[in-house]
C-alpha cells in the first residue's frame, strides 16, 4: 500500500506577554505536525524587533479604554498607565479573550503605583449597556466585546511575540550601535568589560 507523503505545518499559539524590569516574557505553546504540543515560557533581556514593539504600542489605547477611568492623581496631575502583562484565552461562548495587568502612576502620597486588573473582553459581547442622560438621549455600549481593530492588534502582538521568543527575531545591532556600547564598556568605572 502506497502512502502519499504530504507536507504539514506546525502550529503555534501565545498564552501571556508580560514586561517587566526591562525584560521580555513570553508563555507560548509550539504544535509539531506529527507530534505533541510543547509548551514553553521564555524570558529575554535582549531588546526585540521594531514590528514587536509596534504591535505592543496598542495595548496602552486599549487598556486605557478597559480601565475606563480618568487617569489623575489626588493633586489632578495626569498619571501614566503601563501595560505590564497581557493573557490570552479563549471561551467558548465569547470566543477569543483577553485581560491585563496594568499600573497607573505617579501617585500624590505613594512612591508606588496602583496595580489593576482589566475585566476580561472578549471576541463576542457579553450583552449591552444603555446610558441615559438628563437630556433624554441614550447611548448603548456593547459590554466586553473587543472591536475588529483590537482583534487585528491581537493577533499582530501573538505573531510578533512568538517570533521573538522562538525565532529570536530582535532588533538588530548595527555598526554604530556596537561601537557606542563597546566605547560604554572601555569607560565603564566598575572594573568589567
């Protein structure tokens, strides 16, 4: 009996990214063709493609719109949000989903941040809102649903993410570049190159 052999590919998936201290964390899971899924997380201190920090640059507009707070501290300055960590999942009445880890700083009377977690949103609302208004108007807001541009955005950053975890795709060092950092080394006071 004669089998045909016909090419497959392997398939892939990223549960998490997370940033922190300067490093790069990636839960990503590999699916051979013709074997097991292997699961692996990653940490990476080396600094990724541009294409890996632009597709994370989004993140910040939609965690701003999961927080859904006015971003100021108790003396009205304006306070920053930091994405820290991004889960990936899926349900399987919503479809795809996704929840962050996000730290909103600075603070008037804390040298540390608030620390929150997003409500999960996902690829199929959860229902609607109607808003009324003293002047009689209504506006309805789907609830937890990721818009078409978000699930673009998500889709980007877990290719991107996976490129660099497992296919080291980083920001490439050019000849200027090492020069700087190997003048830094020469000069450095603590003795190491």
């Amino acid at each position: 009996m004669f089998v045909e052999w016909r090419p497959t590919m392997e398939s892939h998936d990223v549960y998490s990214v997370a940033f922190s201290n300067g490093l790069w964390t990636v839960d990503y899971s590999v699916t051979p063709a013709d074997g097991p899924m292997e699961r692996c997380k990653i940490t990476r201190g080396d600094r990724p493609h541009p294409d890996f920090i632009a597709a994370f640059k989004p993140f910040l507009v939609m965690a701003r719109r999961f927080v859904e707070l006015e971003l100021v501290n108790f003396s009205k300055a304006p306070m920053e949000l930091a994405v820290k960590n991004i889960k990936f999942g899926y349900h399987t009445k919503y479809g795809l989903s996704i929840r962050m880890a996000v730290e909103c700083g600075p603070l008037s009377y804390s040298a540390d941040n608030i620390k929150l977690i997003t409500p999960t949103f996902y690829e199929i609302r959860k229902g609607t809102n109607v808003v009324s208004f003293p002047d009689r108007t209504s506006v309805e807001y789907a609830l937890n649903e990721l818009t078409k541009d978000e699930m673009e955005q998500i889709a980007s950053l877990k290719e991107e993410a996976f490129l660099y975890a497992y296919a080291a795709k980083r920001e490439q060092v050019t000849l200027e570049g090492a020069a700087i950092e190997y003048a830094r080394e020469l000069n450095s006071t603590d003795g190491m190159l």
